[in-house]
C-alpha cells in the first residue's frame, strides 16, 4: 500500500477540514500565492497536511486582508522576514482604519451640516469636509471652534 496516497487528501476535503471554499483554494492557485504538493494521474492537485496547513495560514493572513503580493513574499521568506511583512501589514491595516474613521468623521459633519439646514456655502462644506478626509479629528475640532467662535 502506497502511504503517501493516503496522506494527501482532495479540494473538498481540505474545504470541509478547513472551511476554505474551494472557490478561494482555487484563486489561492491561480494567483500564484499558493501551489499544492502534487496532482493525481486525472491531472486534480492534492494536498499533504502540510499544504493543508499552509492554506489556513493563507486564509488567515486574507481574512487580515494582506495584499497578495505581499503575502506571496512573506511565504517564500523566512520566519524574521514573516514578522517584518506583518509589522508592514500592521501598519496598512492602521492605516486603512484612520481613513475609514476620517470618513466615518465627515459624513457625520456633513449630514449634521445638511440636517441642520445651514447656509454654508457648498466651496466651503466642501472644503471642510476634506479637511476632515485629510486630518481626521484636529479638523473637525477646528471646525467645531470656529462654529462656536
């Protein structure tokens, strides 16, 4: 009996181990970030538990939504490499969180703006609402002084 035929294990088992969609395992493939062991005679891949293993770190790593080439260079480095590109990710993720928030900011600015009827000049909502784009909370403080002010 050949061991290694039951080692590797097909797409859909790894989908009900792991919860991946083979939809996902399938881009995974063909986006280069991810190439399983080896392929059976009918030409389909199959995975060892290594591979298996690698998949959910790749799941995880989108799920923190790594870019892909990003992730493909943190897979072929090594282990400090791997800490360098999350330290990077860290920093996009924190990123996209402060423009998100920024955003979050001066749509309220700008509902409170057109709720509370208003006659600002549409240049000059305009303005602030980019000032808030920009710098996030110090412009809607400012904002706020000049209104009380």
């Amino acid at each position: 009996m050949n061991t290694t035929k039951s080692a590797v294990k097909t797409v859909g088992e790894v989908e009900k181990l792991t919860g991946i969609p083979r939809r996902k395992i399938k881009y995974f493939i063909e986006r280069g970030i991810f190439l399983p062991s080896e392929k059976s005679e009918s030409g389909y891949w199959l995975y060892s538990d290594i591979d298996v293993e690698q998949l959910l770190v790749i799941a995880l790593c989108k799920e923190l939504d790594w870019p892909d080439e990003a992730l493909k260079a943190m897979l072929a480095g090594r282990e400090y490499l791997r800490l360098e590109e999350l330290d990077r990710q860290i920093c996009r993720l924190s990123e996209k969180c402060r423009l998100s928030e920024n955003r979050l900011l001066a749509a309220r600015y700008l509902r409170d703006r057109l709720a509370g009827g208003g006659a600002q000049p549409l240049n000059e909502l305009f303005r602030d609402v980019l000032a808030i784009l920009d710098r996030g909370m110090p412009a809607l403080g400012e904002l706020n002084e000049l209104e009380i002010n």
